[in-house]
C-alpha cells in the first residue's frame, strides 16, 4: 500500500520530503571509483575480474564474436514486436533529423550550420541476471543509426551462463551494431570511456543503468579524458495525476508498471480525493498478487506515495517542482494540462495512454531526464548523436559595414589585437 499525505495538512519541510527521491547508495562514489581507477590501469584484467566477482561468471573472451550475433534466433512474435517498435522509433527519430542552412545575418556575411555524426558512440544496455531491456537498447541504438554515427560500440553484461540473451543480440543487429562486449555495471562504463586492449574508446556514452552505471557516467563526464554522456540519470519514477473520472484499476496498473523497474523506482499519484486514494492503494493490494516481481514493487512502494490536493494550482506546482521522468494525465480535460507543465520528461494524456506503450511502441524515447533534471535537460533525441558546427564566411562588403563595430567593442574590452585583426584589413582595403 502507499502511504497516503493530505497536502494541506502538511508543512513546508513535509512537502519538501514529501517530493524527494530517494538518498543514493551510501560510499557508492567511492566504490564506482576505485572500479574506473582499476579499469584505467588493468584494463582487460580489470574486467574479467570484475566479471568474476559481480557476476560469477568466468569469461575467456570479452567480444561477442560475429558468427554468435548473426546466428542468433528468436520466437517469430518476438521478432514482430521488435519490427514494430524499430518502426516507429525510426520514424519519429527521423524526424528529429536537423538539416544544414545557410543564413545571411548582415550583407557580405554568411553562417552555414553544418551537422556532423558524433564519430565513436558507446551503447550500454542493462541484461545479464535481470531481464534484457531490449527496448532501451532500440532506443538508444536507433537514433545513433540514423544520425549516421560510423562506429558503434554496445556493452551489455552476461547471463548466468555467460552468453548475451538472443533477443539483445537480434534487436543489435536489427540496428546495425556489429560490436559487442560482454561487459556490465560501472567497469563497462569506464572501458567504453577510457578504453582498453580490446574496447575502443568512444566519444560520448548513451543508455540507462542502474545506481553505479549512472554514477560512474556522471564521473567519466567531468573528466578531460573520459567521455560526455546523453543525459543525467537516476532510478526511473512516474507521477500520476487523476480525477474523480479516473479508473483506479488504470491508475494502479500504471504505478505497478513503474515500481517494477527497480527497488529504488518511485511511483506518485496526485489525487483530489482520499476516497480516490484508497480505491487505488485497494487495486494495488490486488494487482500485485499475481506479478513476477512483486518483492520488487513492495519495496518500491516504500518510497513512493499518494498526495491528495484538490487545488489544481497547487497540483501544477507539484507537478513542476518534482520535475517527473514520466507524467500521465489521466484526467477528463487531460489536454488542458500541458500548457501550464514546464518540467517534465515526457507526458501520456488520457485514460488510455499507459506509460508502458511509451516504453516500447510509441516511437518517442523511453531514455528521459529523472531526478529532477527535467527542469534543464531533454529526453534523448537524435540530435544528442550529432555535432554541430557554423562555417563563417565574410567578404569585403561584410568587413565595411560590421568591421568598425567590431572594432569598437574590441576597445571597449581592452582587447587590442582583436582591433588590430579587423583594421589592419580595412586598411589594406583602403590602398
């Protein structure tokens, strides 16, 4: 059952803990250290210790060879699926696709914005003991594919047997990614970021994973020599808003969809009504019965909660302020909505609209800013594969009407040379 919090009863410290994730692992900094710091200096070795020790799995090679992806099989369904969701995903990805343009800002000047694919690429994918998250593999590999970025590198840990699930090594190929590392947690990403014998360095690191791998992405981008990521990460969260029309088997349906990802997934509902409330916590108490992971959602609802507030200005605050990876409207004018939201990563509208349709068939990505970082970063797009650079190009016509102002304000910051630069031009211009 989730705990059930009346707003308006609550102090301004109660609410603010009311909307806080949950506090990370403790010393998880330093342990995801000391496994890069041991990468960087052992780099194969490092790896398959660490793959002996998180794994229990002793592996004799670290690359999945290319008669393993290509003979990989799966059920016919499987593969349907998997077309469908690359469908839809290519075609809104595509869309995202900038196209170079060429602008005159002033007469005799010109700026063209010129896009280039981010040359080396590292896909990590979550798999090994847990299930395989095929779809965040779709969706991180597909727009790196239609970005056109020529080399592709994904790692994914093993099974317990020390193989890559088929369905993983199907949908890679399915996407064009021919390289592949039995490779896990935090040391994948510190292989990827730094390289080793056997696994390229790569430019920029993509795809969710779990406290450490999110961690150890954090650490890699603020160094010089490491990489630069898609975006920050946490444990996935959904917060969902319903009226007094709102089907409470739906609403719970959606919270238990979410609370499955992870121990330290939180799900929230913003209700107007604790009649609402209970007739939801009673359809949790049902529906969790019969699910695989129901260990794993009792501990999820934990930290999760149920706030009831009938002021829709207040629930809009609410809604801004936590700043949800995902928020589904389930509420008879659920369009209405949108217009006041500013902070969120991706919105479902309607009663019909699970959250879990956004996770595989939509075609919009699933790979989403959470823990609050809504509020400043973007789901993933193709866009976040692509450089983007502008070619200048002035002529004498440009330097005499824009020349002297460049000057001027070159002067204004003392900044001689730049003055220099411009007028030693416009006086070979003059002779």
């Amino acid at each position: 059952m989730l705990a059930v919090k009346n707003w308006q009863l609550l102090s301004l410290d109660e609410k603010k803990l009311c909307l806080s994730r949950p506090a990370p692992i403790a010393n998880q900094r330093v342990v995801v250290n000391q496994i890069i710091e041991q990468v960087k200096l052992f780099g194969d070795n490092a790896l398959l210790e660490f793959s002996q020790k998180f794994d229990g799995i002793t592996l004799k090679t670290l690359q999945v060879s290319e008669e393993k992806i290509k003979a990989a099989r799966i059920k016919p369904e499987a593969l349907v699926a998997m077309q469908n969701a690359i469908a839809t995903i290519t075609q809104y990805q595509q869309s995202q696709l900038p196209e170079s343009k060429t602008l005159s800002t002033a007469p005799g000047i010109r700026i063209t914005t010129v896009y280039r694919p981010i040359q080396r690429v590292g896909l990590y994918t979550a798999g090994g003991n847990k299930t395989p998250l095929i779809s965040s593999l779709l969706m991180i590999a597909i727009p790196a594919q239609i970005a056109g970025c020529p080399i592709k590198v994904l790692c994914t840990p093993p099974d317990p047997s020390g193989e890559i699930n088929p369905n993983l090594l199907v949908a890679a190929r399915l996407c064009g990614i021919e390289t592949i590392y039995t490779v896990g947690g935090a040391q994948a990403i510190a292989a990827m970021a730094y390289g080793t014998e056997t696994i390229p360095k790569v430019d920029k690191l993509f795809g969710p994973g779990n406290s450490y791998v999110n961690e150890a992405k954090t650490i890699v981008s603020c160094d010089p020599q490491g990489a630069a990521i898609d975006l920050p990460a946490g444990p996935s969260e959904v917060m969902v808003v319903a009226d007094e029309q709102a089907d409470p088997a739906f609403i719970a349906a959606d919270l238990l969809a979410q609370a499955e990802h992870g121990v330290d997934s939180q799900v929230i509902l913003l209700c107007n009504s604790e009649g609402m409330a209970d007739l939801v916590n009673q359809e949790i108490g049902k529906q969790m019965q019969n699910l695989s992971r129901k260990n794993c959602i009792e501990k999820s609802l934990l930290i999760s909660r149920i706030i009831v507030c009938p002021d829709r200005t207040e629930q809009i605050a609410i809604i801004n302020n936590y700043a949800p990876e995902h928020l589904i409207i389930n509420c008879i004018d659920a369009a209405n909505w949108v217009d006041k939201i500013n902070a969120v990563g991706t919105i479902f509208l309607g009663a019909w609209a699970a959250e879990a349709m956004g996770d595989y068939v939509t075609g919009s990505s699933h790979v989403l800013p959470t823990n609050g970082y809504a509020k400043n970063c973007s789901g993933l797009s193709t866009l976040d594969y692509l450089t983007c650079f502008n070619v200048q190009t002035i002529d004498k016509e440009g330097l005499r009407a824009l020349g002297p102002s460049a000057i001027t304000l070159a002067q204004l910051e003392g900044l001689d040379a730049h003055a220099q630069a411009v007028q030693l031009r416009l006086n070979t211009m003059e002779n």
